[in-house]
C-alpha cells in the first residue's frame, strides 16, 4: 500500500519531517511517498499548499495525510478544508505545558530553525572549520579539541566530525592511525595529552573493503586481508588503551555522534 | 524563571530534541535547562534515568519536564514514576494513523535515526565527500552536481554544502565569486552548462566584514569598504543572471537548505 504524506510548515519543515519520520517508521508494509512544504506563513501560501494536497487527493483517491507544525490555527484551518488527515505536531503538547509553566504560549512563527542569534552561528561555523582543518591528521594540533576521532581510514570519522560540527557547534578532530602507529600498537605522543577526548572508531573488514574498493579499486588499501590487518591491530590498540568505542557498520552518523557526546559526557546542545 | 527538560529516548535522542526545541521555543520569558538522556531500551536504563530526573527535582524543588520518545509502554511506565510531567511526543498521533493506515503500528525500538540501510549511508558518504572535493572551486568539475552555490568569500557556502551533504545527501558544490567575475560581472564560462542549479548567497557587508576580520584580521580582504565593494558587484551579477538568491545574514543553516532545496524543486528527503 502506498500513501501520501506532506509535511507542512511555517518554517523549514524540520520539525514536522523529523517526527513525521519518526512516526512513520513505526507503521511497517506501508510506502510513505513525502512532499515538503514549507514557509506557509500567509493565507496566500496555504490556499497554494491547501490545493497541492486536494490535487493529491484527487489524483490517488487516497486521503493524504498532513503532518503539520503551521503554528497560526487560522492557517491550519486553510490546510484542513483540504480534506486530509490533519495531524498537528504542537496541539497535543501546548495545553499540559502552558499549564505546568503557568504562561500562553507566544503565538508567532515557529522560530525553532529560523533566526539565528550570531553566538550560535559563530560556533556552529567555527566548529565546522575546525572539523575540516583538523580533518585527516591535517592539523595535528588538538588543544582545541571537545573530541578526537581515531580510527583506520574510511572508518566513518570524517563525516562523524562534521556532522557534530554543525549540530551541536563541537570541535572535533580527527586522527587516522598511520602504519606505525598499527604496527607498534601505539597512540603517537601527541594525542597522549588529550586521552580523555579520544573515542575509537571501527568498521566490519567487509564493509570497509567495500568502501575503500569505491574510493581506490584494486588498491591494495582496498583488499579484506588489509582491512583485516588494520582494523585487528587498531582494536588492540583500543583496548590496550581502553578508549571507548563504536562500531559504525550498522550504526548511523546521528547514532554515532549521540553515542560519542553521551560516552564523554558532553552536554552541548542541537541548534 | 528556570525550568529543567529531559529529553528521554529509547534511540538517539534527535526526534525528542527536535520537537522539544521546537515546542519551547514558543515560550518567552522562561530559560530551560536540557539535558539529553539517550539509548533508554531497557528496564535498568529506565531506572536509571528515574532516579536522575527524580534527584533534578529534589535539587530545584521544580517538577522536571520529560519529552519522551521512548516507544516500550513499560519504560514509559517507569520513567512517570520520576513524579515528572510527562510529554509523550509520539502517542497523540499513533490512533489517529492507525485508524487512517488500517494497521496498528510495530512496537520496536525507534528506528528514526538508528539502524541504517546502506545505500542511504553511502548516499550521505558521497555527498559529504563531492561536498569536500568541491568545495571552495578544488575541483571544477560540475557536471554531477545537485545544486552549485555561488558566492564572495564567507558568505555561508561551504557549511551550507556539508549540511545539504549529510542530512539530504545533495551533491552540492560552490563556487566563489574570483575578482574576474566580480570586475567583470560575469559568471565563468564553465558554470553556463548548469545554470539550473545556481542558487547565490549573500550577506549583509558589516557581517562579512565581521566574519572575515575574525578569519584573517586587519587584512584589506576584511576591510567594510572591500565587502561593500565585493557584495555590490556580486548582487549585480545575480540580478543580470536572474539567479534565485538568499540573504544568510539572519537564516540559520537549516532555513537557507530549505530555502534552496524548495526554490529548485529538490525533493529529496532527510535521513
């Protein structure tokens, strides 16, 4: 069975996708196909996302489903006439929280990812140019760093800094562990200083076969008995030190990067 | 006024976080600490983080707020016995959708943002590394990409890339704008085959100028009257090619995505 899903906001659309998505993986045998609308912040804008949908409808014969953080209920109510299923993502929650915080909630747009105030853009940005010139062993200077990523390469540091980067404004480095430090089953000294930011990461020597053989076919980089090799030595190496560590093969980049900050007790937050 | 969040989880967190952030933010005036308690999929964890939240309310006399996403009723049912406000992001909605899809949902762990397929991953990889190997014009090369960003130096390009990389796994490029172009108000010849997928950024000057002096102080390059001078050229060359245009000045990263993303009618979806 297919069904159609918009996701309708007077902002991004953030929001109403991430639990949309959410809610949606729990319903199994179903195929969700998912349009974005976002910036409906004026009766023009939802007449226009109001037609879009009764235009779906009409199409498939199947009553679309709208998962909506649109925060004007004049607005809503453009949305509604429509005709399809209205699921509206903040209307559960205002009541029980203007009652427990004694206060009406403001009711202008959603400003979760609208303005910016330039502190957070700043250390958003900041830590994203940290993550690239600290990216591969390129500046081996860590002083700075919230978190240091070791692992052989291709085993999913890259991404992982980058991503923590821009969410939650962390300076991570990254350190790919070079033939000597494999062979000697030694961290090099200049991360002994920061051992308490260090977080391994390891791959399956499949998967990173598989990875590597995109990036370098035929290499021998790229062949199982390598990867065996590196990663076996560096899981000694990781154990010999006792860093705390993560398997990326089945885990995704937001998994990973919410393992690290709760591992190392990093409390910063989501902008 | 203070009040303490807990957003409580059985996977990463970023569901209960993200409609946490949204829903507060609607509320003036009250300053809220948060604290992220991830990966809560069994009965000792959940006891866990009880006793956590139940300790926060001892401490500040206020009754903590949780956001939770936690899908196991039984957890559910330990975590409420912390004498929080308990906020249940995903139960409002699971009736109405089971009514609407005719099949009641599957009770497992929240797989949102946990196990991953590896298509999708490799889509994120490849993207975060065209992002990489086509940024800042190192490669010129932009036959395979989904959109091309253009504009002077630091006017949000590059962040904007990765984020577009790792959360849609958009093949985005940037170009920045040489003093060729700007002299002569003209786009290189080598960007005309994909004029489809320019999208330009700008900046306001004093903010560019801001920007820059941090990145190379007291350099002409950071000067108010070389930004002026820069941003001035750079909107002319927009106006004459009639490229779509945002101001990242006061937009968050997530905001100029989607901007960009339903100004080209990409439709790709979030991981």
């Amino acid at each position: 069975m297919r069904r159609t899903i918009f996701y309708v906001s007077d902002g991004t659309g953030i929001t109403a996708e991430t639990i949309g998505h959410s809610v949606l993986t729990q319903f199994d045998g179903i195929e969700f196909d998912t349009f974005r609308i976002p910036f409906v912040d004026d009766e023009a804008k939802a007449q226009l996302a109001c037609v879009r949908i009764k235009t779906s409808f009409a199409q498939t014969g199947m009553r679309p489903i709208v998962i909506n953080t649109v925060v004007d209920p004049a607005l809503t109510e453009v949305l509604t006439a429509s005709g399809a299923l209205m699921v509206d993502v903040f209307a559960p929650f205002i009541g029980p929280l203007e009652d427990e915080l004694g206060t009406p909630r403001s009711r202008h747009v959603n400003k979760a990812h609208g303005l910016v105030n330039f502190a957070e853009y700043e250390a958003r940005i900041n830590a994203t140019n940290y993550a690239l010139s600290h990216d591969d062993g390129v500046s081996t200077n860590y002083a700075d760093a919230d978190v240091i990523l070791v692992g052989v390469s291709r085993s999913g540091k890259t991404p992982t800094c980058l991503y923590m980067a821009l969410h939650y404004g962390i300076k991570a480095a990254n350190y790919p562990l070079t033939d000597d430090d494999l062979d000697n089953i030694e961290l090099p000294s200049r991360l002994r200083p920061y051992r308490s930011r260090l977080f391994g990461l390891t791959i399956d020597p499949q998967r990173l076969a598989q990875v590597r053989e995109n990036r370098r076919p035929n290499s021998k980089y790229a062949t199982i008995e390598q990867c065996r090799w590196e990663l076996a030595q560096a899981d000694k190496l990781f154990k010999r030190e006792n860093l705390p560590l993560q398997n990326t093969t089945h885990t995704s980049i937001e998994e990973i990067a919410s393992k690290i900050l709760s591992t190392l007790g990093i409390e910063k937050h989501m902008f």
